[in-house]
C-alpha cells in the first residue's frame, strides 16, 4: 500500500478528475503545454538527455516527460494520480514511446531507487503536498553524485497572488479556480535553502514569464511569479 503521508487529497483528487483533459491542448492543462518549452529548453541547456536516467517526480499525463524521452533519455514519471498515470501509458504506447509509468509517491520510489538517476525533475508539484522537503529529501537520494534535481514551483508576494490567482484562475480562466493557495506558494530563497540543508548546490535560477496573449513562455526577467531552480547533488 503506498504511503499517503505527503499527499494531499483534496490535490490528488482534483488533479484525477481531470486526467482526461491532459493531453487536450486546449483544455484545463494548456498552460503546460505552452511553457513546456521553455522547460526543456532551460533543461538541456545544462544537461545532456540523451542515454541519461531521468525521473519526473508528479508526471501527470507526461508532458514533461515525453519530450524527455524524445531526447533520448531513459525516462521514468512517478505521480499518485491512479488516472493521470493510465492516460500518462496509454499516450506513450500510442507514441511508440518507451517510458516506464509508476503509481508512486517520491518517498515511496526513494526507497527501491538510491542513487539511480542523472536527472530527476519535479515541476509544478512543491506547492501542492503538505511537506516539500520530504520530496527534496527523496530525490536527493535517488539522484548520483553531481546530478541535477530541477524544480518549478511558484513564487509567494503580492505579484505572484495578482497573477497566478487573481489573474490565471478569475481573469483570463488560464488555469481551473481553485488550482492554487496562496500560502503553498514558496520563495526561491526558501527553496535554495532547503536544498542546500541537504547538500545541493544551486547550479541555475530563472525566471518562467508566461504571456497569457501569445501563449508563450520564456526564460528571462526575474523570478518573482513562476520560477524554475536547478541544483546539484555534489556528494
């Protein structure tokens, strides 16, 4: 049975009920569809994918980790969702991809998987479990020595609430209302922080700038709303 310690229910099942909508590029999940490359992008301007071991920790419907794979890695997407994981395998077998699909929590995977993986990512998932640094404190021990831990999350000020809440979830209906709380929102400085209470070492932060109108995301400015951290496990 997996440990349900570090999920939130109300999250898994709001995110399950719209497993569905994953792959519709217009439906609830366009944003992810729209920023993915960008995050790729700032992915593989640090790390070579191709014949690396790579874990997308809170995979969905593998967004992020199709275009891992079609860049040559061996990939593997973990998420607590029963129903994103079938529609995650099910995309893949009709892409001709190989990718291995768990029903997984991080904690749970940590414990079959140390020292495993060049790359693990974990997007868009910090703000949305009850404890972080147990996610940080899982991949740090499935990650080698000198591999990359990349993880996007949210800002938390005024300008992240304006245009992450008020903005994506009531002004232009970006994102379904209720996707996100305030208070789970977290600092860089906390997050680099947290890392480095367990030994990696900040390698790269940017800023994620999504543009609503011309549904694009790029790498630049500061990251005061969506950011993205790369750090390095270096023992």
């Amino acid at each position: 049975m997996i440990e349900l310690e570090n999920t939130d229910l109300n999250e898994l099942k709001k995110f399950s009920s719209r497993a569905n909508d994953w792959w519709n590029i217009n439906g609830e999940f366009k944003t992810l569809h729209d920023i993915n490359v960008a995050r790729l992008k700032f992915i593989t301007r640090n790390i070579k994918l191709g014949g690396s071991h790579v874990l997308d920790i809170g995979c969905g419907g593998g967004i992020l980790t199709e275009s891992i794979a079609k860049k040559g890695a061996f990939a593997t997407g973990i998420d607590m969702s029963e129903e994103s994981i079938h529609i995650a395998a099910q995309h893949a077998f009709e892409n001709n991809l190989e990718i291995n699909y768990f029903l997984s929590n991080a904690e749970e995977f940590s414990n079959k998987n140390k020292n495993k993986f060049d790359l693990i990512t974990c997007m868009e998932l910090l703000e949305h479990v009850p404890n972080p640094l147990s996610i940080i404190e899982a991949s740090k021990k499935m990650i080698k020595q000198k591999g990359h831990i990349i993880f996007s999350t949210i800002n938390r000020n005024i300008k992240s609430y304006a245009f992450a809440i008020l903005a994506a979830e009531h002004l232009f209906n970006i994102l379904p209302k209720g996707t996100h709380k305030y208070e789970k929102f977290i600092k860089p400085s906390e997050l680099i922080h947290w890392c480095n209470q367990y030994k990696l070492r900040t390698n790269e932060l940017s800023a994620l700038k999504y543009n609503p109108v011309l549904k694009t995301c790029s790498l630049s400015g500061k990251p005061d709303v969506n950011y993205i951290l790369d750090v390095i496990s270096d023992d």
